[in-house]
C-alpha cells in the first residue's frame, strides 16, 4: 500500500441505522448497501448480530447476510463486509448462514493470498465479524451488560470461532476519548491494554470508538502516542469518529500525521449510538473523501457518488442531510 492510500470503513448501513426509532424496510437497507458497493468503497459494515430486543433495528441482518450471499452485490472494488457479533451466540447466528453458502465468499486466508497477488479467480466478497469493547466500566456495563474484564473473556471466545471459521476480525474500543457516563476520565494506558489484549487474542484491527465525539485534538494525539508505546502498529489501528462537537476531521488530521490510514465514515452523516445519549452520527463519508483528497490521500471513492446516496438515503430515513460537502457537491 502507498502511504497516501486511505481505506475508508462504511458504517452507515449499521452504526448509522441502528439507533433509528422507526423501523427502516430490509429492501432500504440492501439498496443502501448495493449503492455504496458501486462507489469504490473497499469495506462496508452490514448489520449486527446483537441482541434484537437491545437494538431492535439490527434484527434481519441475518436476511442481509444471507442476500449478499446469494446475489453477486457488484462492486468497483474487492468487498469485505462486516457483520457486529458480540458473543457467540451472534457469531454461530452468522455462522449458521455461511455454512449454507460455503462457497459464497472469501475465507481471510483467500482475501490475503488475493491482496498479494499469490491467487487469481473470480472475485468474491470477504466477510469479517467485529467484537466491541468499552475503555471504562461504566460504558461497558451498560452497551454489553457486563464488565470490561467478562467482557474480554466472551471477545476471547468469539474471535478464536472467528479465526477458526477464517473469518477477518475487527475489534472495537468504544469512548476512547471521552464517555457518556465517565466524561474526559478515560485511560489512555487502559484503552492500550484493552488493544493489546484483543490483538493477543488475534484481533486483526482495532477501532478506535469516540463514541460521543468528545475527542479533541491533543487527546487524539496524546491516545495515538501512548498505544505507540504500548508497541501497537499504526496498520493495526482504524480511527472511528462521531462528529457530535464537529471536531471529527481535525482529529482524522492529526490520526493521519501520526500514520494511520484506516477510518470509519457513515454517508450522510447518519449515525448515533443508543447507549450515548445525544451521539450524532459518524463523521460523513462525502466530507472525509472531500478532506482527505484535498490532502493528496487516495481513497479510491467517487465522491459524487457517495454524495448522491447521502441525499437518498437520509431522505429515505426522514433524517437531516448531514453531511456539508455532500449538500455543496449537490448544490454546485
Ligand atoms: P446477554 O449477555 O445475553 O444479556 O447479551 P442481555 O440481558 O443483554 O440480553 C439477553 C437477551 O438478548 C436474551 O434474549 C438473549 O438471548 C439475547 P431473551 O432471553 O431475553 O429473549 N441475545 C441475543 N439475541 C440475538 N443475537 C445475539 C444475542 N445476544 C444476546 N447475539 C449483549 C449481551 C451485549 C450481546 C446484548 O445485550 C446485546 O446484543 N446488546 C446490544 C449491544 C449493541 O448492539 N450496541 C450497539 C453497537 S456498539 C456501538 O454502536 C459502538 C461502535 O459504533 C463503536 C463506537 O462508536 O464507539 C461499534
Ligand atoms: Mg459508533
């Protein structure tokens, strides 16, 4: 990869629905993510395996699963597509639905070989499954029910059945920066114990969660810092803003000066998370794409593509359009 390449994780379809009240049709939610394959987009989150009495949003992501499955989702780019799975029974839900398609996707040892260039074929969808952690107690407790350290024993389980069925895992840290119930006093030190420990488990990539869009600059510098003493690659990290104090492309400014180069985007902005109260959604897609071309960083996504689906989908969800660049780009 060129050190101007930027991958971009589109989390609409999940972290940007799942906090809607009204319940939002199957047939939306494919056309979303059926719109987005086509923008040059490389990762797309598609739904949870969460509890559907917690999140009751989530509750077909199973039909979801099972369609990009069965259908050949065209896409610009290779596709992976993630699933949240939080416990095993989430992660045997899914499970459940790829036996049925053994054939059907990429395994992580087949997306790899392809990425470097050792295997050819037809091209595939490769699907990855996403624990979430929180940086303190409080969060934990209520977003998983339990505490940081059951947590990580359940997370232990469920990544080991990941890798066993070849499945890519990412894992979540939430309020890295700052959290609903325990405002600025999150460990920094912590949250890279909590990394380390998932990626001993054999996490693939952690995401960095301010969940309430509290982060600031120096914190986003100061957290960066310390998991890089902590031994913790640059390549191993996503960043994954929610913009609720609009300080999200600054901080995208300063993660990218440190070095990484994988950040989560919701299109249109859309997004909340129900165990933060007044979370607004992830930074947009349309003004990170905007942001960092105009960085010289290549993401590989056609802006007035993305910027259309924006304008779609938020109408489609009766939710303000929040995303500046794309109201300017449809506009100019
Ligand atoms: P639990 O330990 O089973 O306990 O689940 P529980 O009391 O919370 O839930 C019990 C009920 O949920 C039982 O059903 C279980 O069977 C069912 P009942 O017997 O009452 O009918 N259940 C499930 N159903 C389907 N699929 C499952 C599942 N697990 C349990 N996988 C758990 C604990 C955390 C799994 C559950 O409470 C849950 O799913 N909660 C929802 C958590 C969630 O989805 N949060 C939002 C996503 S995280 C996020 O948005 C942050 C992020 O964007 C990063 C950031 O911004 O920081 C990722
Ligand atoms: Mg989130």
């Amino acid at each position: 990869r060129f050190d101007n390449h930027v991958k971009l994780v589109e989390v609409g379809a999940r972290d940007g629905l799942q906090n809607e009240k009204k319940s939002i049709p199957l047939a939306t939610k494919i056309d979303l993510i059926e719109r987005l394959a086509k923008t040059g987009l490389s990762s797309i989150e598609a739904g949870a395996f969460v509890s559907p009495k917690w999140v009751p949003q989530m509750n077909k992501s199973g039909e979801i699963l099972e369609h990009i499955l069965k259908h050949d989702v065209p896409a610009r780019s290779p596709l992976t597509f993630s699933f949240l799975a939080p416990n095993l029974k989430g992660l045997e839900s899914a499970n459940a639905i790829l036996s049925r398609y053994p054939t059907a996707f990429e395994t992580e040892t087949q997306r790899l070989a392809r990425a470097s260039g050792t295997a050819d074929g037809p091209r595939k969808p490769a699907l990855e499954i996403a624990v979430f952690a929180a940086a303190t107690k409080s969060f934990s407790q209520k977003n998983l029910n339990c505490s940081i350290a059951t947590s990580l024993e359940r997370f232990g389980e469920v990544i080991k059945a990941a890798k066993d069925a070849d499945l890519r895992v990412r894992a979540y840290i939430s309020v890295v920066l700052g959290c609903p119930f325990e405002g600025y006093d999150v460990n920094p030190h912590r949250v890279a114990e909590i990394a380390t420990d998932l990626l001993e488990m054999g996490a693939d990539e952690i995401a960095l969660g301010d969940t309430t869009g509290m982060g600031t600059a120096p914190r986003t510098k100061d957290l960066l810092n310390c998991l890089r003493k902590a031994g913790i690659r640059n390549e191993d990290i996503a960043m994954h803003f929610h913009d609720t104090y609009g300080q999200a492309l600054v901080n995208t400014a300063v993660a990218l000066e440190h070095g990484i180069r994988t950040f989560d985007s919701s299109v249109g902005g859309l997004g909340g998370c129900p165990y933060s109260p007044g979370a607004s959604g992830n930074v947009a897609t349309e003004d990170m794409v905007y942001f960092l071309e105009s960085l010289g960083m290549d993401t590989g996504v056609d802006l007035d593509a993305v910027a259309d689906i924006g304008a779609w989908i938020t109408n489609e969800v009766g939710k303000p359009h929040d995303s500046s660049v794309g109201k300017a780009v449809l506009a100019a």
